[in-house]
C-alpha cells in the first residue's frame, strides 16, 4: 500500500528544560480533549522545545490559551503513515534531495502492527513541493 502524505499543522513552545514540562502541558491538552497527531519534545538552547503536531488548530488553540501555554504557530509540516519496510526513511529523503529540497528534521518511527509514521519538517517555502515530490495527491 501506498504511502499517506498528508500537510499537518504543528504548534511549538519553549519551556524549561526540567521534569515536568511536558507533562503539564500534555495534561491541560487531554484535559481540554484535544486529540494530538504527534508530540515531540527536545533540548534547545539550554530551554526545551515543544512541539505539537495538531489535528484541530482552533481546539488546540482555545486549550493552549485556556492552560496559558505560550504557543507559536501554526506552521506547517507533512505528516507520513505507510506500511514499515526497509529503506523507507531512504526513499522519502531521496526524493526530496532530488528536488534540491533540504530537510529541516525527520521523526520516524516504527508504529508497530507493520506501520510506520513520520513528521518532515522543511523550510515554510518548500512545504507544498515536498508534499508533491513525496507523492501527496
């Protein structure tokens, strides 16, 4: 089965690079009822950066400001779920070098049951044409 290339919107915030932060801003989000796509969380510049890859940006966006988290966005990014296989990471990146299109970051991992998914992150410009050279319909 063929890949699922779909755009998706994400949200970022800083937050203290210590125990806890994510959790209670993930928490005020399933309080909220907000439904994730993808969270990803690292260290960046002695703080940590959040990011939360949305299936609603107005509910997400009502609950961030209800649990007074300070979120930047919406930016865009691509979601990817296909079938794992060998060389899947390989074949995406390889289509986009192709295009001269530089990956920002990639997050893929295997979802279990024979899935895989990943979060691309390309420059705002490049979005709609990576979306293209991966296949998006």
């Amino acid at each position: 089965m063929a890949d699922t290339i779909r755009l998706a919107q994400y949200f970022k915030m800083k937050a203290a690079n210590r125990p806890g932060q994510a959790a209670r801003a993930l928490g005020a989000l399933q309080k909220a009822g907000v439904n994730l796509l993808a969270f990803s969380g690292f260290p960046r510049g002695g703080q940590a950066q959040l990011d939360f890859v949305v299936s609603s940006a107005a509910s997400f966006k009502a609950a961030a400001k209800r649990a007074k988290l300070t979120v930047q966005g919406p930016k865009a990014c691509i979601l990817i779920q296909g079938d794992d296989r060998r060389g899947a990471g390989a074949k995406l990146t390889g289509k986009l070098a192709a295009r001269k299109i530089n990956v920002t970051a990639l997050q893929a991992i295997s979802a279990g049951g024979g899935r895989y998914a990943a979060l691309l992150f390309v420059k705002p410009g490049d979005v709609k044409k990576a979306a293209r050279a991966l296949g998006k319909r």
